[in-house]
C-alpha cells in the first residue's frame, strides 16, 4: 500500500484531454475535416473526451474514441505500431467478441501501392465480404515514426442489414491485422496474422469536466506485492492490508482507476478493493495469496463490501463533485481487501506483478456522503435456470413497500451502476416504475459479459423516490450446460445484482427478492405429484432443482411460476437487519402504462429497403 499526495491534475481535472498534443489525429486531421462541415461544430468537438483501450497484448495497437451523441456517430482512431511494409489493419466490433458475423472497418494497400479502406462483413467461413452499404467513413491515415495512423467514423446505427448496431452497455471490439499487400479484400480470412478482443462501453456518457484545484486531494494505492504469477489460465488473487492511521478520521472518495505495473497490460483482468464489515477494533489477519486457497484465515470472508471496481478497458469512475464514498473514521474497521483476477492464456511462467487500484481521496468533505444500495436477487439457491436454455430470465424485485420504508421524502439520486452475474449472463437491465407509470430504464447492457464488469457512471442522476419500484433482470444462457444453475456465491452458481452508487447515504443497503418459499414449496410437490420428479423437502432447494429430469416444458413451467409468483424480500438496513415488517408474500410490482420500445433514428425509406432486401434473400414472410 502507498500513499502519495496527487497534484490538482492528478486528482481533480478529471476530463483528459489530448488535443493539445501530436499523439492524435483526433485533434487535428478529425476536427479538420469536422470544421469543414461547419465552424460551430468545431468547438463541440473539442469539448467531447476522447477515451482509450489498448487493443493487443503487446501493446502495439490501440484505439482512440469520441462519442458525438447530438449526431448518433462514434469518430475512431486507431495506431499501429507493428512493423510491416503493407500490412493491412481491421478493426470492428462483434455481438459476442467472435469474428464469424463481425462488422469490419479494414485499412489495406492494394498491388498498386494505393492505400483503401473498406467496410466488410464477415461471412460463415471466416472470409470477408464488401459491405453493399459502406458504413465507415471519413477516413484518413498518415505514417509518423513508424506509426501507422488511421481515423473513421461510424453511425451508432447505420439502418442497413448485417451492421452492428452501437448501443450502451458492452461492446465487444475486434481487430485484425495481417501482412500485405493485397489484390483485393473480398475473401480475405478476416483472422489475418493475429486477432484479437477487447470489451469496452463504447457509448460512454459525456460528463462535464470536474476540475476543482484542491491541494489536500491525496492518492492511496492497494497493490500486490510481487505476485509469481502461475502458469494458469486463471488465478484470483487477494491482499488484506491496514490502512494508515491517517483513515482514522472520515475522508471521501473521489476517484478510482487502475495503478498496473508497467508491461502487465495483458495479465491484469480485472480487480476490487472490499472492505472487511467489522467493528472499528477487529484485527483482520493480513493476507496474501490465492483467494480461494484452504488455508486462507476464515475471517476474510467478511471482505466483501466493495470500495472500487476495475476491468481491462474501463475508465476510472470519478464520483460527482456533489458526493464522496466514505472511507475511514472512527467506526470504520481499518482492514481492506484487494482482490486481482490475474488472466494468463498463453500459461506464461516466470511472469512478477505488483498492480492494483489507486483511490483518490480527500478530508474536504463534500456535501453527500454517497452509498451503494444492492437490486436484484437474493444470494440463494431458491432460484435456477434450467439446462440447455439459450435464454432464460430471472428478476429481482426492490418493491414499493421497501422504499417506502428505506427513502425519505426527498428520495435519492443513483449516479452510477455495476451490473453483475457470473458465467451464464448475457443481457442485464434495471427498469423503474413509481405507481402506474414506467419510467426510463436505470441501466442496460445488451452484450453483458461476466469479463468485463465495471462500475459506470449514468449519464445523469436519477431521482428516487418513496414508493418506487426498482426491478434487475437478467438473462442466461445455458446452452452448454447439462444440468440446472442455481443460485448462489460460487462462480458456477448465478447472481443477478445491481449495485448502484448513489446520495444521499440512507440506511438501506439491500433490497433484493426470491420466489415466495411458500409457493416454491408448493411447486415442488407439483413436480412431484404430477410430472413423477423425485423431489422430497429433505433435499432442500437446490437438491429438489438437481433432482428435475429437465424439459423445454418444465422449464417453461418454471419461468411461468418465477413471472407470476409473490416475493420473499430482503428489505435490509446497513446494520443487516430488516426494516419492520412482514417480508413474505409480497406481490410482483406491475404497472399500467408501459413505456413504447426505443425507435430508431432510420429514413422509412431505408428501412423497407432492408425489409425487401430480406425478403429477397432468404425467401420468407410477406410484407
């Protein structure tokens, strides 16, 4: 661990900004052919920020991005440094980070020297196809130092079949590279000479800058220390540190992103920092190993309370200048955790690793103390996803009565959400309701993966009140699957959590749901009775969801009993206790007037173009 104190760039002008230097053509050859559209919209650009991923291991390719939401278009650049005379560069991206049906941007030189760059989708064999509609544009390249450079823009939606639409939540980002040059690009393999994946939120909110000059704003880091990475595939690693004496008193959080050891980019997955939920004078035994190893001190498994969250691609999440996560004081158990998901696929050895997270904190508190309240599903075995399902959804319930009970009158505001599931999620959303009415959506991710889960800021805080519901679903897939997922904190169980950062800090911490224990024992019997399964009540809830032969009918059962069965609550306080009340049989919130689907921002014309298309192609339907 290592304290330093961060100077006002380092702590608080958070907005970076790269304009002023020659690293990017975003600054000058992008804003040049922007300005030419018009000189307005040339100062808006420069005040949109320009976010970063490093695409490859070896750190010689990266990718640069703005997010223009006023005309829906994302403007990339991307540098190559790998050496190669006509090499011929593809980036794109991929409804699950796979190249088969992947929507490319390619760079290339032809046998004439002439450098193209095209759109191609990539067809069932792995081989490029043009693209009938080129959605990549505007681009242009330069070589400088032996960096190739390149810029394009693209349409969030281009409204032609067979482009990948841009959306919030996840995006997989694929790349290609590969030797030219080439005759052509049609029916290159799009795999090259090497490819890769990177997960991003592309469609990042455009926050205003928080530049406050704060000379008391300092930097905390929680490392490894000198960790031989093994060669696995996977390891977890943990390190249970003090913190300094000075968390005696209250600061606030601020700020928190990686601190990586240089040369590590590719090893370090993804970390956390808990805190170890115990009175103020508990001594923690420190720690350092696996995570889950035998022999680790029991007391270690109440770290669990997360201060700061990090995953390869993410940005660091500054908090707003109205609130501050609390840290330190002096009913804070001092002890905190850092955990380091280390990701070695090529089974390196010898490899030594000193990252973790730097949080920024400050004794100049801020108005609000912020919080963290966990929506969704109880951590239980009460629920499951039957086998072989390729979508099957579960949803946790922050009802009416709880908020009721949990929010004062002025309500919250929920500024940010970490969305989370294990190895079966593939979609996540949380939607809000205050009495009849749905209102929009606190957060979704589409293309959710369990590797990459980051804690991101709203575009804008979303107010609360007394009588909302709050409501986490997720959807799984199970396909590869032989026998039922339950609930559960192992990693081959499931979880289906939002937890949102918000302020003012209230007493309520947990507001999650499982099925009514009444009506799941009752289901039980009917399997039982009527469908011959061996359930028993001695088998208890996940034994009874084992002993189920599973059928695409039972299984529909199962989703029909979880949509319309009442609700066994969890209305809790920080204290873990519940907050008075009957907390069973509660009734499933619904509402009346639902908000319309998300219209897309498409020309009719274009769009019965598509449809014909379609019709065209595969032979089905009429119009």
């Amino acid at each position: 661990m290592k304290t330093r104190r961060g100077s006002s760039n380092r702590c608080w002008d958070f907005q970076r900004s790269f304009l002023t230097g020659p690293a990017l053509l975003l600054g000058a050859v992008v804003i040049a052919f922007i300005s030419a559209a018009g000189g307005s919209r040339d100062q808006q650009q420069q005040q949109l920020p320009i976010h970063d991923v490093t695409l490859d291991l070896n750190d010689t390719l990266h990718l640069y991005w703005r997010v223009d939401y006023q005309s829906q278009v994302v403007r990339f650049e991307v540098h190559s440094r790998r050496r190669a005379s006509h090499p011929w560069v593809g980036v794109g991206f991929s409804d699950r980070g796979e190249v088969v049906g992947a929507d490319y941007c390619v760079l290339w030189t032809d046998w004439h020297g002439r450098v193209r760059f095209q759109n191609a989708l990539i067809d069932s064999d792995g081989r490029m196809v043009i693209a009938s509609h080129q959605a990549c544009r505007d681009f242009r390249y330069k070589t400088a130092d032996g960096v190739l450079k390149f810029t394009f823009s693209r349409s969030f939606d281009t409204c032609h079949a067979g482009h990948y639409v841009l959306e919030g939540g996840t995006t997989h980002v694929v790349w290609s590279w590969g030797a030219g040059p080439l005759y052509r690009l049609g029916g290159v393999r799009a795999a090259g000479d090497s490819n890769g994946l990177v997960r991003v939120q592309l469609l990042k909110p455009n926050l205003p800058s928080t530049n406050h000059h704060r000379k008391d704003c300092k930097v905390i880091e929680f490392r490894s220390k000198h960790v031989e990475i093994p060669s696995e595939e996977t390891t977890y690693w943990c390190t249970v540190e003090r913190l300094p004496d000075t968390f005696s008193k209250k600061h606030h959080i601020v700020e928190f992103g990686p601190a990586i050891q240089p040369g590590n980019e590719d090893l370090v997955h993804h970390m956390e920092v808990f805190h170890c939920e115990y009175p103020p004078d508990f001594e923690v035994p420190r720690y350092q190993g696996p995570c889950h190893a035998a022999d680790r001190a029991p007391e270690i498994d109440a770290c669990k309370r997360v201060l700061a969250a990090w995953a390869m691609g993410a940005s660091p999440f500054v908090y707003p200048k109205e609130a501050g996560l609390p840290i330190g004081g002096p009913d804070f158990n001092p002890f905190v955790m850092l955990e380091v998901h280390y990701n070695n696929p090529r089974l390196n050895k010898g490899r030594v690793d000193s990252s973790g997270v730097a949080i920024h904190y400050t004794a100049n508190l801020r108005d609000h103390d912020a919080g963290i309240i966990e929506l969704g599903l109880e951590y239980t075995d009460k629920m499951a996803i039957p086998p072989r399902t390729a979508s099957f959804t579960l949803s946790g319930y922050c009802v009416p009565e709880c908020t009721a009970l949990g929010i004062p009158e002025e309500g919250i505001y929920i500024f940010g959400s970490q969305l989370h599931t294990h190895l079966t999620g593939v979609r996540a959303w949380t939607k809000h309701y205050r009495g009849e009415e749905e209102l929009p959506e606190l957060n979704r991710d589409n293309h959710y993966s369990t590797h990459f889960q980051e804690i991101r800021r709203l575009p804008q805080p979303v107010h609360i009140q007394q009588g909302d519901a709050l409501i986490m679903s997720c959807d799984y897939s199970t396909s590869d699957r032989a026998n039922v997922t339950v609930g559960g904190f192992s990693i081959s169980d499931e979880m289906c959590v939002n937890y949102v950062h918000y302020y003012p800090k209230v007493d309520l911490e947990v507001c999650k749901s499982s099925v009514d224990t009444k009506t799941l024992v009752e289901y039980f019997e009917f399997m039982k009775r009527w469908e011959l399964q061996p359930t028993s009540p001695e088998l208890g809830w996940r034994g009874n969801y084992h002993a189920i032969q599973w059928t695409p009918l039972r299984s529909g059962v199962l989703r029909d009993m979880y949509f319309n069965a009442p609700l066994s609550m969890q209305c809790n306080k920080s204290s873990g206790v519940r907050f008075p009340g009957y907390w069973e049989n509660i009734p499933i919130p619904k509402v009346l007037h639902l908000l319309p689907e998300p219209s897309r921002r498409c020309r009719k014309e274009v769009i019965i173009e598509e449809h014909e298309k379609n019709l065209e192609t595969d032979g089905k339907g009429t119009i």
